[in-house]
C-alpha cells in the first residue's frame, strides 16, 4: 500500500512536468509515512445480474437511475457493487494536520486520495483476475459522475452491508464517512480490461484535474 | 430467578442469528427485519422458540435495528416494534417446555450513522436514539438490555449510557473486533474494558467479524483484563459469497467444538451470530453445558482510557500534561477567551509529541463560560488526540457536561474531603467512569502534618466506596505547597505520599509544579522535587512535557529507579546529544543572507519571524513594503500556476509568524483588521478544508475571520451575520447534495440579513449556479476569494 506521488502531485494542480520545490518535497517525505500508518485500507464488492427496464438500469433491487451509466455499462450483464475506505485512522490524521500546519493537510489530502485510487485498482485487478477467461472489468463509476446521483449511496452501502463489514458510512446528505471512501458500480463484460482512465468516460472537459 | 444471580453462578447460552432465519422464512431483501415481529408475529416467535428448544437461555429480541433512524420509512415507531419484539420474545418463553432458565433480552444494535466528528451523528442525538427503543423494550418486560455488534467506542458509551438512564435492568455489551483485535474506528480491546467497566456494565464481550477460531485467539487477553463474565457470540466462520448469496462454512460440530475451547478458556456466555442456526446453538448447549465454569477473577488494576488507547498506572509513573490550564498562562487565557480551540490543540498535540500519556484539560478563567468552553476543549482534543484526558474543574455543572461527551474513561480531577464536594462529584464518577483524583482537604483546610492528610485520604476513600467506587478507581493526591511558602511543605507532601502509599494501598498524584510556585527559575525546583517524589513512590505526575528540566528528572529518575532494563530508554532519548552549553550543539536558526520577502516566498517561517523581529522599520512599514507585496507576489504566482498550493499555505504562515512578532509592537488602530469575513461551510457538509484554506489567507491579508465551522445550519450563519456584521460572508459546499443546504443559507441571508455580499466556493460549484442560487461571487480557487474580499473592503 504506497502512495502514488505522481497522482498526488496531479491532484495539487501540477502538470506532467512540473516538479515540487524543496520545501514541498520536505512536507511530502513528512506525510508519505504518517498516511501510511494511519491507512487501513478494507473494501467489499458483490456481484449481480444488471438488469435493463426501459430506461433505467437495476442492480440488486436499486434503482441506478443514469444515462451515463446506462452508456458505461452497455455490453455488461453483470456488475460488482463495490465500496471501499482508507478508515477513521486518516480522517483523524487529517483533522490534526488541518488544525496544526494546513500545508501538510492539503499535501495530505491529495496523498490520501492518491492512495484511495491505487488501493482501488489494486483490489479491482485481484477482482479481474478471478473473472472466468473472457471477461474484463469496465473502469469504475461512482455517484457523482455524470447523472449518477449521490442519493443512492445509502443503498450501495446498505446491499453490500458496508458498515458492518468495512465500516463505511452514510451521512444524512448522502456523504460517505470515513470522507477518503469510494462506492462504484464496476460493469463485467466479454474482452479484455479497460485501462482505468476514468476521465476518458467523464463528461467534465474543462476539469482543472482531467488527465491528458 | 433473576438473570445476575443466574450469572454469578453458571454459564448462559445466547440464541443465534436472527437475521438469515427470517429470510429463510420469507424476508425480502432490503425489508425491516425488525417490523416482522409486528406483521409477522407467528414467524419471529417461531424462530425464538426453535432457539430456546436448542437450549439456550437468553432470546435476544427482535430489535437490531430498532431506532428510529433505521425505521425511517416503515410507518412503524420504535417504540412500537420493541414492545411487538419483547411480547414476541416473552410469548415464545411461555411457550417453550426446557427447563432451562430463560430470559428475555432487548437487542439494541447500531444506529447506522458514525458518529460526529468523524460523521455527521451528534453524540446526544444517539443517546437519544437508543433512549427510545431501550425504554420501550424494558417496559414491554425485558429481563436484561444486550447491546451488540458496536465498532466505535463513541456509540457504544451512547448505548450503554441510554440503557443505564432508562431502565435499571442489567446491561450486557458486545463489540465487533477485526482480525487484529481492532474495533473498525480504531480502538482495542484495553479502551473497551475501560471503558465499559467504568459504565459498569453487567458482562461483556465480543460479537460477529470473526468466526469462533479467530474470536477466541482474544479470549485470553479479555479474561487477563477484565473483571467481569466474558460473552463470545462468534459468526459461524468468515463469510464467503456463492452464486450471489453470503455462506458461512463452519457447521454446527466444528462450532460447538471450538465453542467448548472457548468454555474451558473462561468464556461465561457464548452463542451464535451470523450464519448460526438452531442447530448450531443445540450442538453448542450440548458440548458445553457440563463444563466447570471458570471463576470470573476481580483485576486491580487502576486505567483509564481514550477511544484508542488505555494507559494504565503501573510499572512506571504516568505522565500528565499540564499546559492546558489557564493559571499563569496568558497565551492560553487569551485563546480561550476568544475561543481560539487550535491553539489549545496545538498545546496538546505539542505535550503528547513531548511524551505525555495523559493531557490535562483546564478551562478555569473567570468571565468564560466554563463549562461549555471545557466540554468545547474535551471534545475538540479528543478528535485530534489518542491519550486520554484527565478532565479537571471545581464546577459539577462542567464535570456533568465534560463527563458526558468524553469518548473513554478519563481521570476525573478533583474531589476532596468536604462533605458537599464528595457528595457532588462521587455520583457523576460512579455514574460516567473514571478514575478521581482525591485532594487531601477538607472543612478544615489542609492539614499540616502527614498523618493529618493521611486521615483525609482514608476518609474520601470510605465516602467513595459507598457510591460503589473502588480503590483502584482514586488517585490520591496529597497536595503540594509551594517552598517558598514553608520550609516543610515538601517533606510534608512527600512524607504524607509515602504513608498514604504504604498503609492505603491506593495509588498517587501530585500537581509536582507548585513547589515552585513564587520562585525564579521555578523549573529548577520543580525537577528537583519530581525526581524526590518518584523516589516517594508517585504513581502519577503532573508536570510540563515541554520543560527540559523537568523532563530530563522524570527519565533519569525512571532509569535510577530500576525501571529502564539496561538504561534503553535513556540511551534512546539521549544517546548522541552533546551537552547542552558547548557550542556545536544547539545551532540557532539564523536569518542568514534572506530578506523578509524571500523568506516568505520560500515559507521559511522561523526565519520570517527573526527577520521580522530584527527589522528596524515600523510594524505597519515592514507589513506595507515588505509582507504585502511578498503575499501578492506569491499570490500571483498561484494564480498563474508556477506556485502550487503546498507553497502558498506555508507562504502564508511564514507571513503570518511576521506577523505574530509585529503585532505587539503595533498599537490597537494600527493592528486593525481591514474588515470582517464570516466562513461557514454549510449545513450537511463534513469537509472543510478548502474553507480553511480560505481562512488562512485572509487572516494573511489582513482580514478578520469569524469561522463557523463546519455543518454550520442556516440560522447559524444569520445570527453570526447579525452579530458581526460583516460586509461579506463566505459559503463552501463539496458536494452536490450539499449545494442546496448552500441555496437555503443565501435565501436566508437575504431575507434576514441583507446588506451583506456572499461568496461561494466548492469543487462542484460553477460560476454559472453561482449566480442561480443568489450569491455575489464564485471563487474559484483560494485567491479568488482574498481578491473579492479586497474588493467588497474598497482595498
């Protein structure tokens, strides 16, 4: 479980190219290894047929009611429900840094994004890889991408009963606590992997984040 | 028979699962189990009587998610379903012909939602939650309260706490620990004996996450600990998904051998969680009800405990902190007077990086309001802290707020021997747990001799043992007075420590910096004295982590004392260190050839303070021609994208160290902010710290900012609105759920406080909802928003 620091620079608004001065170097080695202590990474996915109704899209009795979704997912009978959090150790971590020196708390929060990302992937490969020959695993696609609504986070969480399980929660305006969480519908169809590029199948072109 | 002779005496077997048992019978997925024991009664009293034909002895009801958050939606009340439950449980009782002794108990479960400040659920509002439910199921006739499956120690003392003030049935606790013995919010098995033993519940133990294999590999360390009857209620093994559905692999004999182990270890009340059956439970009752159980053996050992962490007081003297105490400190009067809490986490963050493994908390200034600045401090420091707190105050109305919202088991400071006091305070400690510190003081002053204070002390430790609070629940603390003030106070104090110890065998404290108290270089003495009365025997010291006097006697004290095997911790801390006045040894961080400016562009922030120091200008001539244009430098840097936000955050502070040093030689209209901001990130949100990137810029820009925190409500920021009268106030939201808390707040502004403009800013926000949700201004980034403030100020 490291952290990609590429991706982390990449979240704090550097381009390819462009490299951090010294002092941010200093406040990247000093956080690195506390969000790394701090990090217990824990994750659940189940899979389930995905079933069509006109215009909307049903995956274990919810109601995924997305056009982009639709769109993503076309070729693919089944989806994992999936959800995932690096846990209360760094919110806490973060609450401290946000209190005492705000640098490392922003240097913090692009890392731990950075680390939700590739831990992510990581557990999406070990998913992969146990697929029957022939069938890949879509980029993920989480509430909030497109004209996918939060509001059914609640539902992700309660179906994959991630609270019990991970620890993973829902506030009352749809908001995952622990905050560096993810849920996602990941589609199953025929043919290989897609590479994880999720900007490619986001709609947001003018994101200041969107990878080139 | 009632259940807690029943207890003292055999070993009680708990029914198994109830969730798998009712979708076998019908329920749908995504349906209320617990609104079956209403619409379909026959099924749930079915399901309790086949567990008690298996033989067990405890029915849990069927109320694991029994709250009212949980039953949003069903039409159906708490109170409602748990009497339906309890009857349901009591019914099939009736029914059952075992002859085994039976109880009913009311299962409470998690209320779904984390609680603040990790989520959005506020502690009160869980107790209130729970209060509901258990109060009814106690009064529909429930034999005992069962609380289960917690993972954060937070909502577990909320149950436990709704349960005690409901009902006077006993209470029964179980957590859920991960493979590595942890609860999912971070805490260990220590902190939740600590803390449910300072509850004083009636049992407890673990439940679910783990199959009976990996449960009872924890059973030796709970039965080392705790001094009460052990629960195990183990899921039939890991789970695993097949053909969409959850299994679980371990049957019933595999379950009921393992279980046997777990009876043979110790383990008083065991039965079954997830994946368990009638089945198993009968299996379980038949391999174990003939084993002898173990004695439930009483630990003296005195702890108290944090969310994560329990700290007990033994084989070493503890270390408290004593910094966060307004008396002689006008830093800290000065932030708690403006309810500056970072600064008081910072003191305390600095004192646990120092080695303290306690944090005092102190909020005793006259004109605050003490007890909502302590319980403000107390749960602050706890969000940001693992050690636990020793939470201190005169005020029994502070004691009862600060008591109550303290996630763990804190030392409670103080109690003495007046009538009146001990009669206030031995109530809240038997009620919310902790360990009291017992001054040697009563009507009659202080006593002047040894054994005068020894008397006291025994006296405080009767009273508290009517209130049921054991000896290794109190720290005496035989009352140090100052040298300067009597020649014999330290011999008093330590030969009345070294008695107390001796014929009371209770543990000690002592406020160690007092004896210093009017003296110059006070920490001299105070060290002085501390390395004595760790010879005396003192169990807990209260001193400065940040003094290095003080710190040094408290580690070679320890090694001199025989507790550093090999002098390792001594190596540690000073192996490699030259002695203090040779030259090489301590460089100071010099200004060397940097300008202010630089020194800011680059956020060096020692050397901004020194140069700022140094400086010959005036304060207001050195912030116009020297921190000003380095801030805009920087700031148009960002803007144009060769700075990055890492550096213009340590800019700012490096600026705001400039500004720390200038601002006591500045008069008063000199110093004076350009105008106000009010900050807010709206009602619903949990995330702010762009809001407090915000902040931190234009506090460097000059600007006063009243920060309202986070899931700030609408009327909140009105009423800040009105009081401070800002010209400008700022919004920030993350999310899209949370844009319309934003939309309310600006309608509320323009209804009841106009006259002020609003900015907004937030990830998802665009310029373009901006302006359709009534606000003046989209910031786009962190400067943006210094600009318009620059701008609504006529700067």
């Amino acid at each position: 479980m490291q952290v990609d620091k590429a991706e982390a620079l990449r979240y704090l608004g550097y381009k390819r190219g462009q490299t951090p001065d010294s002092a941010t170097e200093s406040v990247f080695n000093a956080c690195i290894p506390a969000l790394e202590r701090a990090a217990g990474f824990l994750n659940i996915d189940r899979r389930f047929p995905v079933i069509r109704e006109g215009d909307g899209i049903f995956i274990a009795g919810l109601n995924l009611q997305s056009r982009a979704l639709s769109r993503h997912l076309e070729g693919c009978e089944e989806a994992y429900l999936f959800a995932a959090t690096l846990g209360a150790g760094v919110d806490r971590l973060m609450q401290v840094y946000e209190r005492t020196d705000l640098p490392a708390a922003v240097v913090l929060q692009a890392c731990a994004a950075a680390l939700l990302e590739s831990c992510c992937d990581e557990a999406q490969d070990s998913i992969a890889a146990a697929l029957a020959p022939g069938l890949g695993l879509r980029p993920r696609f989480s509430p909030g991408y497109g004209d996918l609504s939060l509001t059914i986070q609640p539902g992700i969480l309660r179906v994959l009963d991630a609270q019990k399980r991970i620890g993973l929660f829902c506030t009352a305006h749809d908001m995952l606590t622990p905050t560096k969480s993810i849920t996602a519908v990941i589609g199953v169809r025929p043919g290989c992997a897609d590479k994880k590029r999720g900007c490619e199948t986001c709609g947001m072109k003018d994101c200041t984040y969107r990878k080139e | 028979m009632r259940f807690l002779d029943v207890l003292s005496r055999e070993p009680l077997f708990y029914d198994g699962a109830m969730g798998t048992m009712l979708q076998a019978a019908g329920l749908l997925p995504g349906e209320s189990p617990d609104v079956w024991s209403v619409t379909h009664p026959d099924a749930v009293r079915d399901i309790h009587l086949q567990y008690l034909d298996a033989g067990c002895n405890i029915v849990t009801t069927n109320t694991f998610g029994c709250t009212a958050s949980k039953l949003a939606g069903t039409g159906f009340t708490p109170g409602e379903v748990a009497a339906a439950a309890v009857a349901r449980a009591r019914e099939a009782i009736a029914v059952c012909g075992g002859a085994q002794k039976k109880f009913a108990a009311f299962d409470v479960g998690p209320t779904g939602k984390l609680l603040k400040p990790l989520g959005d659920l506020a502690f009160e509002d869980a107790v209130r939650l729970f209060t509901e439910s258990i109060r009814a199921g106690a009064q529909a006739g429930a034999d005992l309260i069962h609380i289960e499956t917690m993972s954060d120690t937070y909502e577990l003392k909320a149950a436990v706490l709704a349960a005690k003030e409901s009902c006077a049935l006993p209470v029964c606790a179980t957590v859920t620990l991960d493979q590595n013995g942890r609860l999912l919010t971070g805490g260990d098995i220590h902190a939740v004996v600590a803390l449910l033993e300072g509850l004083r519940v009636d049992a407890l133990g673990l439940n679910c996450g783990l199959g009976p294999k990996e449960m009872i590999k924890f059973l030796p360390a709970l039965r080392e600990i705790t001094s009460l009857p052990v629960i195990l209620n183990p899921n039939a093994g890991l789970p695993r998904e097949e053909n969409g559905k959850t299994v679980f692999d371990v049957g019933p004999a595999e379950f009921a051998e393992l279980m046997a182990e777990a009876a043979r270890g110790g383990a008083r009340l065991l039965g079954g969680c997830c994946g368990t059956t009638p089945a198993h439970i009968k299996a379980l009752v038949a391999a174990c009800r003939d084993i002898p159980p173990l004695p439930v053996e009483k630990k003296e050992r005195t702890v108290v405990s944090s969310y994560g962490r329990a700290v007990y007081f033994e084989g070493h003297t503890v270390l408290v902190g004593e910094r966060i105490n307004p008396t002689g400190r006008s830093r800290l009067k000065q932030a708690l007077r403006e309810g500056d809490v970072d600064y008081v986490l910072r003191e305390g963050l600095a004192e646990e990086e120092a080695g303290a493994e306690i944090l005092g908390v102190n909020a005793g200034l006259p004109g605050i309001d003490e007890s909502a600045v302590l319980t403000r401090m107390v749960a602050e420091l706890q969000g940001v802290t693992k050690l636990p707190l020793q939470i201190d105050t005169a005020d029994p109305n502070a004691f009862v707020s600060a008591l109550r919202v303290y996630n763990g088991k804190p030392v409670i400071n103080s109690v003495n021997g007046r009538e009146d006091v001990m009669r206030a305070v031995f109530p809240l400690a038997a009620k919310y747990g902790g360990v009291v510190i017992a001054l040697t003081i009563d009507e009659a002053g202080i006593p002047e001799t040894a054994r005068g204070r020894l008397a006291i002390a025994k006296k405080i430790l009767a009273r508290a043992a009517e209130y049921g609070i054991e000896k290794k629940n109190i720290l005496v603390d035989a009352l140090t007075l100052t040298v300067s003030a009597g020649d014999r106070n330290p011999a008093v104090t330590l030969e009345a420590l070294s008695l107390i110890k001796k014929e009371l065998g209770v543990k000690t404290t002592l406020g160690v910096s007092n004896i210093s108290f009017g003296l110059p270089r006070r920490e001299l003495m105070t060290a002085s004295f501390l390395t004595l009365a760790l010879y005396a025997g003192l169990d807990s010291a209260i001193i400065n982590p940040l003094s290095q006097p003080v710190m040094d006697a408290f580690f070679t004290a320890h090694t001199l004392l025989g507790r550093d095997a090999q002098c390792a911790a001594y190596l540690a801390r000073y192996a490699g260190q030259a002695a203090p006045d040779t030259p090489a040894a301590s460089p100071a961080p010099g200004p060397g050839n940097l300008t202010l400016e630089q020194a800011i562009r680059q956020g060096l922030k020692r050397q901004a303070a020194a140069l700022a120091a140094d400086a010959k200008d005036s304060p207001l001539g050195i912030i116009e021609g020297n921190i000003v244009p380095a801030l805009n430098a920087v700031g148009a840097a960002f803007e144009a994208g060769t700075f990055f936000l890492p550096q213009l955050l340590m800019s700012a502070d490096a600026a705001k160290a400039a500004f720390e040093v200038l601002r006591g030689r500045m008069t008063a209209s000199e110093g004076a902010p350009l105008g106000c901001v009010v900050l807010a990130t709206v009602e619903g949100d949990v995330h702010d710290i762009g809001k407090n990137i915000v902040k931190a810029l234009l506090e460097n820009f000059r600007f006063q900012v009243v920060d309202l925190g986070r899931d700030v409500p609408p009327s909140a920021v009105v009423e800040a609105a009105l009081r401070h009268k800002p010209r400008l106030v700022g919004l920030s939201a993350l999310m899209t759920t949370t844009v319309a808390s934003m939309e309310k707040t600006i309608a509320a502004l323009h209804r009841d406080a106009p006259g002020c403009k609003i900015m907004v800013g937030g990830a998802v926000l665009t310029a373009d909802y901006a302006q359709r949700i009534g606000a003046d201004f989209y910031g786009r980034d962190a400067m943006a928003s210094v600009r318009y403030a620059q701008e609504v100020y006529g700067g």
